[in-house]
C-alpha cells in the first residue's frame, strides 16, 4: 500500500473560458499522506476547485480542459485513466463535501435515500448518520433536505462521503456560510473522520484560520500554482512567502485596532501574459525586484533561501519566491496600508452636551413576526422568528447584529427594510429611509442591466437629466473606488469584491438615513472583505449613515459597530459595547459563540 491517499505531479490544466484559453494551473506537485489532513488556501481564482475537480476527474467538458502530467488516487492516474476506471476510483477512494450541500442534495428525496444509494442497506445509512453527530437518526431519516439546518444538511453529505469507505475526503469550502458554532462542528467532524475512518482530508478554504484549527499541513495556492506549503505550525506562525503573509494581515481577530483601517493586498496590475512571464504576484509584491518579473521561482525548501533544489512536498516547508526567507520575515506593509479613520465617535454626535438629543434613526418596539410553514396535508406549523424584539438605534450609531443561523437577525434587517411583515409591533425609521445590501450581490443585481443602468434605476426619484445622472453614477463609482468604466459592464463581468462594491453603490447613491448589510462579506477572500469593511466604514462617515450591520463573525461584529446586539431565538439576549460584549461577555449564548472563533491573530 502507497503511503500516499494521492499523488499529484506536474500538473497543468488549461480551460476556455468567453472563447479564451487561459491556464489555471501551471505546474502542481503536492502529496496528501494517509491519515493526512491538508488545508488548501488561496484567494478566489488561485485553482483550488479546479485542482480538486481534475483529482476526480470531474473537470467541466464545456471548458473543453487540456490537462498535463499525472494525478494518482489509489493506483489509477485520474488524467490518463478511463472512464470506468475513473468511476471505480469516485466510487470506493473519494468522498465529496462540497460548499452548498443544497446544491448537491436532491431536494425532492430523503435524505436517508440519498445515503441509502451509496450504502445500499438503511440500517448502515442510520449508523452512519448517528457516526457523523446527527442525533435522532432514525426520525431525520425520512426528512427532505430543505427540513435540515444548514450544520446538518453538511453531515448528511459527511455521511454520502464516508458511505464507501474513502481513503481521501475532498471538502470544497465546506464552512464557507456557516455561523461560528456549525463552522467549529464541522471541523471536528472533518477532524473524527479522519480519525474514525482512517482516510485523509484535503480541506479547500479561502480562510486560514479555519485550515490552522484541523489541518497538519496547508499548501497556500497563487494564480494556478504552490506558493508554500509546510507544517501548519510553520505556515502559520513562521510564513516564507509574501503572499502567505498577505493573507495573514489581512485577516480579522478579536483584537484588530478599531481605529484604523484594515490591511489589504495590493490590487493586480500585470497583465495575464506579465504575470506569466515571472512570479505571478510580483506586482501585488512589496519585496518584488527585477527578477520577480521575468522569472518563475521554483518550488524549493524554505532553508534554502532563493536556492532551487529537489522539492519533497511530502515533508519540508517549501515556497516558491526569490526573496530570502529574512527578506520577508521582516518586512511589514507600508503605512498608507494601515492609515488611521476617522474618530469612532458618530458623525452626527455633538460635543456640546446640553445640545437636545437627535431623534432615533430606528425604533423598534415588542416586535414579533410568526411565518406559518406548510407541513403534510392542511397542517400548518408557525415558526416565530422574532419574539417581542425592542431595539433603539440613535442617529449615525453603527450595530452589529449577530447570532447562529435561524436566531432572527435577517428576519429582523428584512422587516426594518419592508421586506417581511411584522406580526406585532412597531418600526420606526427616521429621515431618508432604509436601503439594504445582501450577502450575495451576486444574486441581488439585475444581471442584464449594465452597472449604470441598475444605478440609474436608483435615481429615478430625484428627476435629473441624463448628463445629471451621469455625473451621479460617476460620483458613486469613484466614491467605492471602482473606475467609471463598470459602468459599461454587466455583474456576471465583475468580481464578487466588485459586485459587493456596486451594490453598496446602489444603496448609496442617493443616501438613506439607515443602511442595513446581511452579511456582506462572509462569502468574500479575506482581503476582499477587508476593503469592503473599510469601504463601509467610509461610506457610514461620508454620508452620515446609520448602519445595522449583520453577520456571524464576531471579530467583524466588533470592528464594524459601536455596539453589538446578540439574538438568539428571535430574542436579544445581550447588548453592549462592542469592546465589553467581545471580551467581557455576560450570556453563557454569547461566551459560546466566542469560544467557537477560530483565532490566530494577526501579523503585527
């Protein structure tokens, strides 16, 4: 028996994508060791689904993929293997967890046939449920995927992953939606696979934090290639590659100064063919030299310093840059990447303190919304997402809702918006109203209309000709820094970072009083997220916004509010400044939230 659940070599694949040819991945060795788990990270775009979908031989035909060298799960070359052969090896060697378990259920079966069509017997699909942490196995045997939380619809397709006995799990982005207690579960369960089961994990995510809490090694991917790999101890704490250290200061903890704003990787400037010729981060790079331009570094151990050698990617911390390793442990980014903000105070709030008091931006008294879901036959079950809510919101004050899926905070931004019906109870909005930015931008952007059509809509109401208009679009466009040129395209021609960007743009393009944000950034990369939260920010002090903000990450929760709103059942639970609910929580709800954030700090 290899010592290795799959060997990758030399592997380039290259997809047409709008009728071009471009490659995605461009020279991939890497080695998942039995009973290894391997975190993949990388921003959107780097090649970690694609890798993942050439390991089971599932690239997309319509792409029409060239693909080079050898990928060998058990002893098949999933490159050079037939179809048949490639069907044993998805059959008996691989599980599946993918990002959106709905996407990958059959909404209109059970979720025990779904198990039972992997494991042909229902008594081993019920063990295996009860295996992967689903309580009352034999009753949730016989509901619809739809019936599920989100925590547990991922278990049930742990469950179709293992029904086989795997030697390797591939799990695409399995957390990326989740609150911080699913997330935390997720990961043990990934974590008691491996070791109940005896297969190996590669573990996709855009997050290395959440790699750091299970994985014993991480390869961080960049533009098609490796650009290390190590012990994650050593990536974590010790990184070698510029990029790896991007990505460390650019994410969020619990301590990240509130006064400034958050670090962000440069944008890219290289041309597709520049970025081919050399390093494909060197114009992203703050070390970058000459060389970086015109030559393509090899994948060679850390301890070498820029020596190339014979990379073992089994073992060693390897990286794939010209730079010294002292070179880039000590550099830190410029200071115009970490510029102080404007005061936290509220733009609106007066220094003379006999002043009378602004009125609320919002007011909202014992609100309750009951919605009546459909069960067999004429019965109808209620469901109250809010339970007797009372929250004030003073003018330009900035709130931080959070809570587990299903507590009632999008209920609550949904019904402050006009969106869902109150059943009892009073909203009350002041000045210009409320405008509302979602989790996907993608899904919330008339995806036929051209970004200047869909701000143009917006303007209707203030009347101005279309030279007016224009010069209003343009305004807005600069105001999230994006060129005037979006204008002329459609959201499917725009990044997710862009797209979020442009719906902040509607939102604000004629200024509401309240700015509501479900989740605008929990699908987003790290520095993505970074420049939309300091983009929020910025917005909330140059228009002189409300902002109830919504979101499952705690650290963001502390950044983006003046004071954080914990719900739970539909119920507020805690309420504080943000500083005292983060570190000096006083609900055992909200010290469980806390104690399930993966936390690794911040490069300083």
């Amino acid at each position: 028996m290899s010592d290795s659940a799959a060997r990758v070599e030399g592997l380039r694949v290259s997809l047409v994508r709008d009728g071009v040819r471009s490659d995605v991945l461009r020279g991939i060795d890497l080695t998942v060791g039995r009973g290894e788990i391997l975190g993949m990270v990388g921003e959107s775009g780097s090649g970690k689904s694609v890798l993942a979908l050439a390991m089971m031989g599932l690239l997309p035909v319509a792409a029409d993929p060239q693909v080079d060298g050898t990928i060998r799960v058990g002893d098949v070359d999933m490159v050079h293997g037939s179809p048949e052969q490639l069907r044993a090896v998805r059959r008996n060697e691989l599980g599946v967890i993918f990002q959106d378990p709905m996407t990958s259920l059959n909404p209109t079966m059970r979720v025990g046939a779904q198990i039972t069509e992997a494991t042909h017997d229902s008594a081993e699909s019920i063990r295996l449920m009860s295996a992967v942490g689903i309580a009352d196995a034999p009753l949730r045997f016989t509901v619809y995927p739809h019936e599920l939380s989100g925590g547990l619809r991922q278990r049930i397709m742990a469950a179709i992953a293992v029904a086989g006995r795997p030697s390797l799990i591939i799990a695409d982005e399995p957390t990326t939606a989740l609150d911080v207690t699913v997330q935390a579960q997720v990961l043990d369960l990934l974590r008691e696979l491996r070791d109940e089961f005896g297969c190996s994990v590669m573990l996709i995510t855009h997050d290395l934090a959440v790699a750091a809490q299970i994985a014993d090694r991480v390869a961080v991917m960049y533009a098609g290639r490796i650009a290390e790999i190590g012990a994650t101890e050593e990536i974590i704490h010790r990184p070698t590659h510029p990029y790896t250290v991007g990505l460390l200061r650019s994410r969020l903890s619990l301590d990240t100064p509130r006064d400034r704003r958050l670090l962000t990787l440069r944008p890219e400037t290289a041309s597709a063919a520049e970025r081919m010729k050399g390093c494909a981060y060197h114009s992203r790079c703050p070390l970058a030299v000459e060389r970086c331009a015109t030559e393509q570094p090899p994948l060679a151990p850390a301890s070498q310093g820029d020596t190339a050698g014979t990379a073992d990617t089994a073992t060693e911390h390897l990286r794939a840059c010209w730079r010294t390793v002292a070179d880039v442990q000590g550099y830190t980014h410029e200071t115009s990447d970490a510029t102080p903000i404007a005061s936290l105070a509220r733009p609106g709030a007066s220094a003379d303190t006999t002043a009378t008091p602004a009125a609320p931006a919002v007011r909202i008294t014992d609100l309750t919304t009951v919605f009546a879901l459909k069960g067999g036959g004429r019965r109808k079950r209620q469901v109250h997402a809010l339970r007797g809510v009372d929250l004030t919101v003073a003018a330009g004050e900035a709130v931080s809702i959070v809570g587990e899926s299903g507590s009632g905070k999008s209920t609550l931004l949904r019904v402050i918006a006009g969106l869902a019906p109150a059943t009892t109870g009073r909203v009350e909005l002041a000045g210009r109203g409320a405008q509302m930015v979602f989790q996907d931008a993608g899904s919330s952007l008339t995806p036929w209309l051209t970004v200047g059509d869909i701000l143009r809509e917006r303007l209707r109401p203030a009347k101005l000709d279309r030279a007016a208009a224009s010069r209003r679009i343009g305004d807005a466009l600069e105001a999230i820094g994006l060129p005037e040129t979006v204008a002329a395209l459609r959201p499917a021609q725009l990044s997710g970072g862009q797209r979020q960007r442009v719906a902040l743009a509607r939102a604000t393009i004629i200024p509401p009083s309240v700015l509501l944000c479900d989740e605008p950034t929990s699908a987003l990369d790290a520095s993505l997220a970074a420049s939309v939260l300091n983009l929020i920010r910025e917005l909330r002090r140059s228009l002189d916004m409300t902002v109830l903000f919504v979101t499952h990450d705690l650290a963001v929760a502390r950044l983006m509010g003046d004071r954080v709103v914990v719900m739970t059942e539909g119920t507020i639970v805690e309420s504080g400044d943000a500083d005292d609910v983060i570190h000096h929580p006083e609900h055992p709800y909200t010290r469980s939230l806390l104690a399930s954030v993966p936390d690794i700090g911040v490069l300083s």
